[in-house]
C-alpha cells in the first residue's frame, strides 16, 4: 500500500479513484506518565512520554485508514493528511484522512 500525501505517486497513474478513507483513535494520558511530564513542565524540555503517545496515536490511526482503503480495493491513500483534537480533558484524537485510490505503473 502507497501512502503519501501528496496528489500523485511519481511512475504511477490513478488508474481508479475508490473513494475517501479514514482512521481514528482516542488516546489518554497515563498518570504514572502525566506525573513526569509535570515535572519537566517545570524544568523544561521535550515531554517524550506524550510524544511517544502521540506517535503510537498516528501509527494507529493511518494503519486504520489503510486497512478501510484495502476494504474498497485500493493499493494506495494520496492526499494523506492528520488533525488532532482534544476530546476531554487528559484525551486526545488523532485522525488521518485521505483518498483510495487503485494506481497503475507508468509504462515508459
């Protein structure tokens, strides 16, 4: 599967646009993590406890996004894009939106 997020794959053609696909997840903070992170709140620098939960958050959700492109025969996502919000407080979603698409390589 092709995923990129940009409108084309290079050597490739849209042979079949199969529609819009997405993928989300909901994650929460950890308190054990949320006591650290309060802590470098207060002494600076990167909080890479929620970095990393950030990270596993995008993983899940574009891995879900290509798994509903794989439903609708697609063997790739173009114009990949990530919104994140807040959902609560402590909670936040990550949403990976693109479009199916079937590509075909460019004979040449």
């Amino acid at each position: 599967m092709i995923v990129t997020n940009i409108e084309s794959v290079p050597g490739m053609r849209i042979k079949a646009q199969c529609g819009m696909v997405s993928g989300s997840t909901v994650r929460a903070k950890n308190v054990f993590k949320d006591i650290g992170a309060g802590f470098k709140n207060v002494i600076g620098g990167e909080l890479k406890a929620y970095t990393e939960l950030l990270k596993e958050a995008r993983d899940e959700a574009i891995n879900r996004m290509i798994e509903q492109a794989k439903k609708l025969k697609a063997n790739g996502v173009i114009n990949v894009r990530l919104a994140t919000s807040s959902v609560s407080s402590g909670a936040a979603e990550v949403y990976a939106y693109g479009t199916a698409v079937e590509l075909e390589k460019i004979e040449g």
